[in-house]
C-alpha cells in the first residue's frame, strides 16, 4: 500500500475549513476553540477577482460577521519569483468592495480585510523582506510541510486583535482533518489523490447503474467533487480537473483488466457506456477491487505522474 | 390457512388469534402445536423511489436467487398498502405493510428459518433494501420504555476476525441467551452487562408489554437486524411496538442525514457555506491491529459491505469506502485511537448505522460516537 501523498495545497484547505468548522482531529485543541469562536465560514476556494492590476485568484475567503473581518488567504509553496511579487502587488489593492462584488461577502463582513499569505519555512525570509520592503500589510504565516502541522505568524499583524494571540505562538497539530475537501490538489492536476477519487467515483457509478446506461465526463466530475464544491471552483479550474478526469478514465479504459465495466462511445463530450449486467455487478466489482486499488497504486507510484497527463 | 385475507384487519385479527393460541399452549405446555407459529415482522428501509403500488417492481424488488434459480413471488393486493406475498418454492407467505415513505414491514406466521432465509436473501441482493440495524443501547433502551416487564436478553459478538485473537486468555466470542421473569433477571443483566464490559452486545431483548388492562399484552422479542416477534392477547400492542421503534429509528436517521452529511450550500452565485459536520467514533481503547480490522471491514463482504480503497498517511489511513448495498461514497480517517467518518450530502443514514452496529457485533460494544462539540450521536 502506497503512503498518501497530501498536497501543501489540501492539506492547507483542510486545515483552514478545520479552524472554521471545529473538528477533532486537531490536537491540542485549546486554538481550534479560539479561532472557532470568532465565527469565520469558508467563503469561497479559488475565488477570482478582478483588481487594479488584473486578476487574481484567491486560494480561500474566509468571513466573519461577528468580528466584521474578511481575510483572503494566498498560500504557496514556490519561492519568490517576479510572478509571486506581482500577485502579491495585486493582493494589496483587493478591497472590500472587491470581496462583496466577487465573493459575495456582506458590508458586515467585509468592514476590515486582511490578507494572509502562507508560505514554506525555507522561503520566509525571502518572502519577508518583500513584504517588509514594500511595506506591504499581509500577514505573513510560515507552514512547515511536509515534517509536521505547523503554522507561525512571522510578519504583520492581523486587524483582528484575537488573530494574532492565536497565530503569535506557533499553531502546531498532531494530525489535522483530511476529509473536508476533496483530495485533489487545485494548482497541480498530477498527483496520486485525484486517481484514487476517480477510481471511487468509478465503482459507486457501476453500483448505481445498470448495463447499458451511458454517463458522460461532466457528470463524473460534478459527482466526484460533489456538485457544492464543484460549484465553488472557477470555470478554469473546472476543465483543468475534466481534463485531468478524462485522461485517468481513458487510461483506466485501455487496461485490458478493465474492459469488461465499460466502454468509450463518444468523444465530444466523452461518454461511456457501462458493461456490467446486474446480476454480476456486485460480485465482479469485489473482484476487480484489488485489481483497481493495483491500477491506482501504479500510477500514483510513476515516478512522474505527469507521464499521465 | 382455509381463509381468504381481504383487508389488513382481517389479517391482523388471524395473527391475533394465533399469537394468543400460542400464548397459552407456550404457557401450559413449553411447545408449540404443529404449524402453530409466532407472528414475526420485519422492517425494512427501501430506496424512497422505489414504488411499492406498482405490481411488477414489487415482484421484482421480492425476487431472489436461491440454489441458481430466480425465486419470485406471487402476489395479491389486498389494501392500497398492504399485499398478499407468497412464495410457492418455499410455502412461506408473508403480508407486506408499507409503514411510510421509506419503511415497509413483513408480517407472517410461516417458519422462522424461512423467513429469515428470504429476507436475508432481499437484503443482501437488492441494493434498495435494507435491513433496521438496532445498535446496542437502542435495544437496551427498549427494555426500560412503558413499564415493560424484562422477560430476557441476549448477547451475541465474536471479534476473532478483526482482533485475531484465538487464545483461550481472553473472551473473544460469545454467545448467550437468557430468558426469564421476575427482578432476578434484570439484576442478573445488569452484572453481566458489567463484568462483559465492552464485549457484552445485545442481539436480541424480550420484554411483556401491557395494554389497558393486565388482560391485554404481548410478549415480544427485538432483534438486532429489525426482527420483531411476539405471542400474546393483543396484536394491537405487537403494531405498536413496531411503529414505535421505526419513528425512533427515523428519527436517528434524519438527525445523520440532516446534521452530518457535508455538503457546500451555494447561496446566490458563489456564496458558499459548508454545512454538516464528520462524525467521531471514539475507541475505548487504543487498536493495534489496524490493518487486520481494514481488510476485514473493508472488503466488502457481509455484513458491512463495504469496499475500501486505502492510503497510509502520517498517523494512521485515509480511505475511501464504497458502500455496495447502496452505492453511495463516504470517506473515513482511521488511527488507533479514532475514527472520522465525513458523510457526503447524499449518503443514507443507514449506511452509517449499519457502519456502527456491525462494529459493536465484530470490534467493541463500547465504541462512541460523538459530533465536533463532543456531543454523542450514539
């Protein structure tokens, strides 16, 4: 059995929705408590807007009414590169009005706006003396990945007084929540965890269907990510991960060991039809579990995933 | 039977008269006559678009492979919510009572080991039924309701599979039924129940329920998988027994469905919040045997049917379990001391209950349930 493989991208996403929500995995808890008691929701993921410099895509928006503070959350795990500076230039003129007009958020909610920026350890200083130097007002947290579940505030301070108690003293887990989002990594298609999502979607799909009846690539992915979350993602976004579908399904498709579940018949919009009588179905889907869990492992295993993409 | 039923009451005074019969030749001689039989229900929950009015879904909602061939029913209306369901290769009939929107019972007189061969036969081939699974406390809970008088228990589990321990040092299965009456018995349950500690698992509880007078009860006992069966003066109490557990059962499920499924609520265009919560099962003790419990939970064999596909990560597993009665996703975290269980907004309630159940039978009875604020689901 392979080690899953987070993404710093799905692990941050849950993480944040984990602070918001409440959840129990997070040990200690005495922090989770304190952020929850703020009230902030998870507003949006990949949420984009249009400011003075062009567009910009916000990894998350987080609201709260009680606290009246929007904070749009940037997190990367590059080093600092003329791209990264010019994003970060564009995540200093989003305002307010920006975030009701793009994210919906209310005037309550958006009556002061902090920007959170998330970076690796190994680039804080770097991203730091940018931020310092262009006197920049994100609040700058460092994350150590992949050793252990940490978060530190490093540089400016949040408006939210309670903000900066909690983030002042490294945030550190033992294990954070892995399930609030699905486990697809938004900014690189190319990883293990997409595969095992759609080899699930796969048999839950030939579970509920009978032989002969067609879906179609739309449907797959809308169901996969659940139709909520699909909604949340950019149109961008969403053909990145279709295309990402796609290709697993056309590889899963050119496996001799899995030609008897269901087959291509069209191409524009991909759709497939399923084998599998019903009378068969439950006992070759146990079957073929182990030959699709080999199917995952392998290419999560490649050494580049990209050979699939 | 030399009568023809036509209407629910009709059946009903029938099972009355037998379940009375029965009763007093119980009483007087410890047997029963020839082809006397017990009234035995069942509920079971049905995917809610399944049509039930509709004769030839429900014949072949009702049909079952058995010994290679296709067993069906024949079948008579009797009530817009009641049928006549006879299955000639078995001689067993059985009268079908939708309860509502998503439960429907069977009730009959035939045989018990045929009975309980056909619906475990539907159960486990039709993915649009399913079986009641009553957990632990439940059936504990239902000793205690309407000054009931306890008449026996009994506990059924064996962790072998999962734990893999065979030795004679510790009690790794068990087995036991006792019936009885009087205060003994209760005191009699109540120090097994604690010397079993986290073992004992009721399968089944018998108790006699009263009417308006002492002339009027049952005496009826509850199994595990939604068995229900009963001999005494009034069938009345027998019906009442059986709703009353199946609105409490409702109502668990609609509190799963409602407060744990997750699912982003879009208001507006891109407004988006995420509602419900994952559910925490809380071992009583740490597990060291993992891997053993996820190949015998997650292979998809009765009774969890549940397929997993498994990932190791830094504490424990992530896995993403398929259950194959009804198709649906959930997605669950394992370490030794914990369980998350993230519900997906189209999950059933009863996956999860079956989910829990089962653990209670082959795991530990004392396993907890609990939401984020630390309040208990079980």
């Amino acid at each position: 059995m392979l080690k899953e493989k987070r993404s710093f991208e799905n692990e941050l996403l849950n993480i944040f929705i984990g602070l918001c929500k409440g959840s129990r995995q997070f040990v200690p808890q005495d922090k989770v408590s304190k952020f929850q008691k703020l009230g902030f929701s998870v507003r949006g993921v990949e949420v984009p807007i249009i400011v003075k410099g062009g567009r910009v895509t916000a990894d998350m928006v987080m609201a709260s009414k009680r606290v009246g503070n929007a904070l749009v959350v940037e997190w990367t795990k590059s080093q600092l590169t003329e791209r990264k500076k010019h994003q970060l230039r564009k995540y200093e003129s989003i305002t307010g009005q920006d975030l009701r007009a793009y994210a919906f958020l209310t005037i309550r909610e958006t009556e002061s706006v902090d920007k959170l920026v998330v970076v690796l350890q190994k680039f804080v200083s770097d991203y730091e003396a940018y931020i310092r130097q262009n006197k920049l007002p994100h609040v700058l947290l460092a994350y150590f990945y992949p050793e252990r579940y940490r978060l530190e505030r490093k540089f400016n301070n949040f408006v939210v007084s309670e903000l900066n108690e909690i983030f002042d003293t490294a945030v550190e887990f033992d294990r954070i929540p892995m399930g609030f989002a699905p486990d697809i990594d938004l900014s690189n298609m190319a990883q293990s965890g997409l595969v095992d999502e759609v080899v699930a979607e796969l048999v839950q799909l030939l579970l509920r269907r009978d032989e002969g009846e067609i879906f179609d690539l739309d449907e797959f992915v809308q169901n996969m990510l659940s139709k909520g979350f699909y909604k949340l993602l950019s149109e961008d976004k969403r053909r990145e991960i279709s295309k990402a579908v796609h290709q697993i399904l056309k590889e899963i498709g050119k496996e001799p060991r899995f030609q008897e579940i269901f087959e291509r018949i069209g191409t524009d919009p991909p759709k497939w039809k399923i084998k599998l009588r019903r009378s068969e179905k439950l006992k070759k889907i146990k079957a073929l579990r182990k030959a699709l869990q080999e199917f995952a492992d392998e290419v999560a295993g490649r050494t580049t995933f990209l050979s699939l993409f | 039977m030399d009568f023809e039923i036509s209407s629910k009451k009709d059946a009903f005074e029938f099972f009355e008269r037998q379940i009375s019969r029965a009763y007093y030749k119980l009483y007087e001689s410890q047997k029963l006559e020839f082809e006397s039989y017990l009234l035995k229900s069942f509920i079971l929950e049905k995917e809610l678009d399944v049509n039930l009015d509709e004769a030839d879904v429900l014949r072949q909602l009702l049909s079952f492979e058995f010994k290679g061939e296709t067993v069906f029913p024949t079948l008579r209306k009797i009530e817009d919510d009641f049928w006549e369901v006879f299955y000639p290769v078995l001689s067993v009939r059985m009268y079908l009572e939708k309860l509502d929107g998503r439960f429907f019972a069977f009730h009959t007189l035939s045989e018990s080991k045929k009975v309980d061969l056909i619906v475990q036969k539907l159960v486990s081939q039709h993915h649009q039924i399913d079986a009641m699974w009553l957990w632990h406390q439940f059936l504990d809970r239902q000793l205690w309701l309407n000054q009931r008088s306890f008449k026996g228990f009994s506990f059924d589990y064996d962790f072998r599979k999962i734990s893999g321990d065979e030795s004679d040092q510790t009690l790794s299965y068990l087995k036991m039924q006792i019936w009885g009456g009087g205060h003994e018995i209760v005191e009699l349950y109540k120090k097994l129940r604690n010397m079993l500690r986290n073992k004992a698992t009721l399968a089944k509880v018998r108790f006699k329920e009263f009417g308006d007078n002492p002339e009027h009860f049952v005496l009826t006992d509850i199994k595990f998988l939604g068995k229900f069966r009963s001999h005494g003066t009034d069938v009345r109490l027998h019906r009442k027994i059986l709703f009353d557990v199946k609105t409490a059962y409702a109502q668990k499920l609609a509190t799963i469905e409602k407060k744990y499924r997750l699912s982003w609520q879009i208001d507006g265009q891109r407004e988006a919040v995420l509602e419900g919560e994952p559910l925490y099962f809380k071992f009583s003790k740490r597990i060291d045997y993992l891997d053993r419990l996820i190949e015998v939970v997650f292979n998809g064999s009765y009774p969890f049917r549940l397929l997993g596909f498994v990932r190791e990560t830094n504490h424990g597993y992530f896995i993403r379990v398929v259950d194959l009665h009804v198709g649906s996703r959930f997605n669950l975290e394992l370490y030794p001391d914990l369980m998350v269980v993230y519900l997906p907004e189209d999950v059933c309630g009863n996956t999860v209950i079956r989910f829990y159940t089962n653990l209670q039978h082959t795991m530990e009875t004392e396993v907890v349930v609990e939401d984020a604020q630390g309040e208990k689901v079980f």
